[in-house]
C-alpha cells in the first residue's frame, strides 16, 4: 500500500469532508457547537477509520509489496472479509456518513448518496470480474458472505 493511496483516502475521507462541512448549515448545531447527536458522528467516523485500517492489514502480509492492479490475484475471504464482501466500502460509507452527522451538512448527506450510488454501480462490474477470475471460489464465497453487512 503506497504513500499515495493513504494520501488520496486522507483527502477523499478527511480533507473534503471538513472543508465542505465547515460550509454552509449545519443543522443540529448551537451557538457554533456540535450537538451531541452532531458528535456522535465522529464515532461513525472513527469505526470507518478502523474498519479501513483493518481491511488494508488483511490485503498485505508484513513486507509484502503487492503491484496495483484493477486485476485481483487472490480471493480475500478472512478479516472483515468474513463478513462482508465490499468491506471497504462499507467502511468509506460509514465515515461519510459520520461527518455528514457531525456537521449536519446536507450537502455532505448528498455527497453519501451519490458515493452509495457509485459504490453499487462498481460492486456490480467488480462481482463479474471475480466471478470469471475465480469461478467456484467467487460464487461459493458470494453465496455466504453478504455484498454489504
């Protein structure tokens, strides 16, 4: 995992968000506050954070340098991959969601749906390249892990 992807989520996932939420209304804020419901966004935040971390340890040994590459060489089926077959995504969601919560931006609620809409549209061509690139393994896996949670 190299420098420029944890760089690119950072950005996506952290900078965007903060800079368009500071923007605009914020609905549930007081006197320039977060409320508490505001708040707890940022434990949505931080499950994602972990999830994402968790995801990443579980796609590289220590030491292993893997080339990127839209073409999967192995079928993850351990860590969060138990669990859920799009788990980054999952965890990408999650933190958008936070924030949209913690800054009670509706701007960034809009930014959630249509990253939801892309995320379904990818998981769609992503399934048929797994499938024909794993066959058997792709489809048992399919049938017993959910594509979300």
């Amino acid at each position: 995992m190299g420098i420029f992807s944890v760089a690119a989520w950072a950005i996506l996932f952290g900078l965007v968000p903060g800079v368009i939420g500071r923007r605009g209304r914020k609905v549930g804020w007081h006197t320039g506050r977060p409320g508490l419901a505001n708040r707890l966004g940022l434990l949505s935040v931080g499950l994602g954070a972990a999830g994402l971390v968790w995801c990443l340890a579980s796609h590289y040994e220590p030491g292993e340098t893997v080339p990127v590459s839209l073409v999967p060489e192995k079928l993850l089926a351990s860590g969060p991959y138990r669990f859920s077959r799009n788990p980054m995504y999952v965890c990408e969601e999650t933190i958008m969601l936070g924030w949209a919560a913690f800054f009670g931006s509706p701007v960034l609620v809009g930014m959630s749906t249509l990253l939801a809409t892309f995320m379904r549209y990818a998981v769609v061509r992503e399934e048929r390249t797994l499938e024909s690139r794993f066959g058997d393994d792709w489809r048992e896996y399919a049938r017993r892990v959910p594509r979300w949670l």
